[in-house]
C-alpha cells in the first residue's frame, strides 16, 4: 500500500500561472485535508473534504480551490499563483479514528 | 480567535527527560494530538488525549487538562533520532485539526 501520495513532489511556478496539486490515498477513508506550512508558522488547513464529491473551507481558502470527484484523489488548484502562496503543501486523510495520515509533500516557489 | 501556544525551541542531551507544552484557546474540542515532523518531512501521529490524564506509549508520553486547557509531550530516555519537530494539534469537529507552531527539539550526545 502506498498510504499517500502527492504529485509532483517540487514546483516553481511564475506568478499568475495555474497548476493543480494532485493527492491520493489508498486506504478507503473519507475524509482527506489540504494543508499549507510556512517557517515558523505550522501547518494550516486551506481545504477539506468530508467525502466523494464535498469539499469545505479551512482557516486560510483564499486564492484556493478544491475538488473531490473521485473517494481516492483530493485536486488542490491554484488559479494564478502568487508569491505568497510558496510553501509546502501538506495532504492528509482520516478515517473513524483521530490520526491523521500526511502525505509527503509538495514543495512550491512562485516568483 | 484560536491559538495554540507552545515553546519554539528545546535543547536536552541523550537520555535525559524533556517536557514540551502546550495551551490552547479554541472554539469547539474534541481531543489534543501530537505530531513528529523530521526535517519538513511528512508530520507523523504520536498520541491523542480526549480526556483528562496521561496516555503513555513506550517512551513518549502525553497528558491532558480540559480545565485548564493545557497539555504536554513528555519524551523519555531521548536519542538523537527524536531530534525533529513537535506540533500539538486541537481536534476540533472529530475532523479538523488546528495546529500550534512547533517546537523545535534538538538532543546532542
């Protein structure tokens, strides 16, 4: 089992560029979270998702958007990139108990 | 607001004791978690408290107080490996985790 996924690993983007962030997870659970992490900030939720075809807001949505057409992916979009969204993008799930599983990361820079 | 307060930085040496602590402010608690972060890698799980006391799980350790909205990570016989970060983290919910800043645990021989 490959627990949690994310692509792609590192990004640079140029301000104004779009991309997705793509996260999967193969052990059936319903819930699954994006979270960004800046130096000294710890880590925020942006998005989450309670299931198939739901999406909510977290603490900091803003320049954001999500979807869930699939159980096992969770699409982070960013529409046009701005400087302050460099950071790291953390993916999680969880499932009936309180743990949740981070996936490894997506490390991205816009300039 | 919401705020979870915990120290930036601890030191301590191999095999010694370190507490790190934690209080929060939240609106809606459901449990506080802790999680280990090894050089920005993925946060990993550590322990759950929902009620008052102290769960032990071998040489990691983790106490509540609701009352006093305040709970810690107490880490014992430390090795160099469990130089990493410690975030607590409120289960707000049953879903959503809200997380302090970290603590930065650095232990030398």
């Amino acid at each position: 089992n490959a627990g949690v996924t994310q692509t792609p690993k590192f990004r640079v983007l140029k301000t104004g560029q779009s991309m997705t962030l793509l996260c999967a997870q193969d052990m059936n659970h319903e819930y699954m979270y994006w979270y960004r992490q800046d130096p000294g900030m710890g880590l925020r939720l942006i998005h989450y998702s309670v299931g198939e075809g739901t999406t909510a807001k977290g603490e900091v949505p803003d320049g954001y958007n999500v979807s869930r057409l699939k159980k096992q992916n969770f699409l982070l979009g960013l529409e046009s990139a701005a400087p302050s969204q460099t950071s790291v993008y953390f993916c999680a799930t969880h499932q009936g108990d309180y743990e949740q599983y981070f996936g490894p990361g997506t490390r991205l820079t816009v300039t | 607001g919401q705020s979870l307060e915990q120290p930036s930085e601890v030191t301590a040496v191999e095999g010694a004791i370190v507490q790190i602590n934690c209080t929060y402010q939240t609106s809606g608690f459901y449990g506080l978690s802790w999680y280990q972060q090894h050089d920005g890698g993925a946060p990993t799980f550590l322990s759950y408290n929902a009620l008052d006391g102290l769960e032990e799980t071998g040489r990691f350790s983790s106490f509540l107080s609701r009352s006093d909205s305040y709970g810690y990570l107490l880490l014992q016989e430390l090795q160099m490996k469990d130089s990493a970060s410690y975030f607590c983290a409120v289960n707000q919910a049953g879903t959503a985790l809200i997380f302090g800043k970290g603590t930065t645990l650095s232990v030398s021989s």
